[in-house]
C-alpha cells in the first residue's frame, strides 16, 4: 500500500456497501486517513454514540509494552468511509476522554483481534473499560468448534494468519514482521513523531480488515456461538482489570437468550480467571517442554492462555465451562 497525500487506502467493504462485481467478494472502497489530535477530528457518530446510528468499527491499539504499565500510543478507528489514527501522544488525557463514551457504549461495536492488553492500557491508563468488543481469535475459534473442528488454545490464531485466511480476506501481511522486527530493536517506535508512513501503515493495516472480517464472521456463526462471542469477548475485555472494586463496575456478563433457552439446549456457565506471575518464575509455572502447563490444563480440561501477543508474559488466563 503507497500512500499520497492526502493519506489514502482501500478498505473492503461487503456486497450491500457498493456496487457487486462478480469477479470478486468484496468492494473495494478507496477511503481517508486521518491522523487525531483533536476530538474535532473525529466523526459526531462516534463521539456521541446513539441506537439510531449503530457504528461497527475496526479497533486496534500500539504502544510501548501495551499493559498496565506500559504507554498507550496509538488508536486505530476504521469505519466504512474512512480510517482515523488516535494520536494519544499528543491528544493525551482530553482527547482519551472524549473517546470513552464510544470505546464504552453498546451501540459502537468494536472489531478487534485480542483484546486482552489493549483493553488492560486502556482501563489502567483512561480508566475506560472496553465494552461491546467482537474478538476476531474468539471467532475464529467458535467457528472451528462449530464446525467441528476445534483447535487447541495453546496455539490461538494470529492476525497475520487470520487475514491470510481465505474464508475471510486471503491477504497476505508479511510487512507485519517487519515492524515486530524494527520493535524489537526500538521499543520507542510508536512514541516518535511525526509517525513516519511505514509506521501509518502499520497502524492502517491492522484495522482496515476487520469491518468485513466481521461481515463475514456474522454470517458463519449461529446464535448460541453468537451469544459465546459476546460473553467471552466481556470476559476477556475484563480479564487483566481488576481493580479496587474487582469487576463490580464493569457492564453485566450477556445473559442466555431466550431464543437458546426455548431450545433446550442452554450452554453452561462461562468462567474466565487470571493468575498473576511473580517476574522471572513464568518459566516454573510452563515447566520443561510445557510439562506442567500442560498438566494444569489437563487436570481441570481448562484453555489456558500466556499473556498476549502484546504486553508482558506476567499473567495466565484460563476459561473453562461448569
């Protein structure tokens, strides 16, 4: 993708947004990019979120060892006619809280592969708590499972392999190794501005998929992985955050629809629980060649999870059904 500038892309868009050509499953629609200092910046539907204009973004985050403990960069915002970069360095505190009402509402579903540490920066940083999220690797495996064909959680699947998926985009994103390979030896990246356009198109890259990832995510799955969707997207929005009043400020878990009810065939109970790592002993807790992990995800027939791609390895998670 070579920019001009204005800063452009192209964002794939489902039939219904464009005209169908019957050569291809996508529309592709050549789309803005914007780079946020100011909450002015940023469209009114977003900023004041409404039922009577439901938004589906595509939402990403970087930043310096995206934890509790590290520093929130960047936000990506990926809408159907146009993409916005969040400049949190230097919009800061006041245009983090102008963005709250949206990154919290139910009317703003936010698109996101692995929500874990994004959502930990952002409850311990903005005091935001991320809410209505559809998590792509979460799908992803709720497809596989419905389809019989389950995969272990030891190995969850990467972005990179997801969008080389051709179920849902067959798009090939090598020019994201590159960027893990320039972080490794620059952990500042993010923070350095202005962001240099191999860094915009990083930020770019990794958000302007997942509106149509979810078009096609919503029309594979059935109503009682839907509803497994939207619980385990809570829980894992809510995994790395407690606070002083554990998670009793955080928006309720979503109830069992009637719909599944009325089936007789209800799922059971969803439980999702953390385990902080001293620093230095996760080596103990995994074991010899994954020996004791293994044993732990055994005894209790548990998915058990280490850390996230992004921020440190310091804590396990592990969900399971009673």
């Amino acid at each position: 993708m070579e920019f001009s500038k204005p800063y452009q892309t192209y964002v794939p868009l489902p039939f219904e947004s464009g005209d169908r050509h019957k050569d291809y499953e996508a529309v592709l629609s050549l789309v803005p990019i914007h780079i946020v200092t100011n909450a002015s910046q940023l469209p009114k539907e977003f900023l004041f979120p409404s039922a009577k204009t439901h938004l589906i973004i595509g939402f990403d985050s970087e930043g310096i060892q995206l934890c509790q403990y590290g520093t929130l960069c960047i936000m990506q915002l990926a809408l159907s006619d146009a993409i916005y970069l969040v400049d949190v360095i230097q919009g800061g505190e006041k245009l983090m809280q102008a963005c709250k009402p949206a990154l919290e509402s139910s009317f703003v579903t936010k698109v996101i592969h692995d929500c874990k540490r994004d959502s930990e920066a952002l409850y311990f940083q903005f005091g935001i708590k991320l809410h209505n999220v559809v998590d792509t690797q979460i799908a992803y495996s709720l497809i596989e499972e419905q389809n019989g064909r389950r995969k272990s959680s030891d190995d969850p699947i990467s972005f990179i392999r997801l969008l080389a998926d051709p179920q849902y985009c067959g798009i090939s994103y090598v020019e994201k190794n590159e960027v893990r390979a320039l972080l490794k030896k620059d952990p500042k990246v993010w923070t350095y501005r202005p962001l240099s356009e191999m860094m915009i198109q990083t930020a770019v890259d990794d958000v302007r998929f997942l509106p149509y990832i979810h078009y096609k995510i919503m029309e594979k799955l059935n109503d009682q992985m839907l509803w497994k969707l939207a619980v385990r997207g809570a829980l894992h929005c809510r995994c790395f955050c407690v606070g002083d009043k554990g998670y009793s400020d955080w928006p309720p878990i979503p109830t069992i629809p009637d719909s599944i009810k009325a089936k007789g065939n209800a799922p059971e109970e969803e439980i999702l629980s953390v385990i902080n790592v001293p620093c230095g002993k996760m080596g103990r807790i995994i074991g010899k060649k994954g020996v004791s992990i293994m044993s732990i995800k055994n005894s209790c027939n548990a998915d058990i999870l280490i850390g996230g791609d992004k921020g440190s390895p310091d804590k396990i998670s592990g969900s399971y059904e009673t």
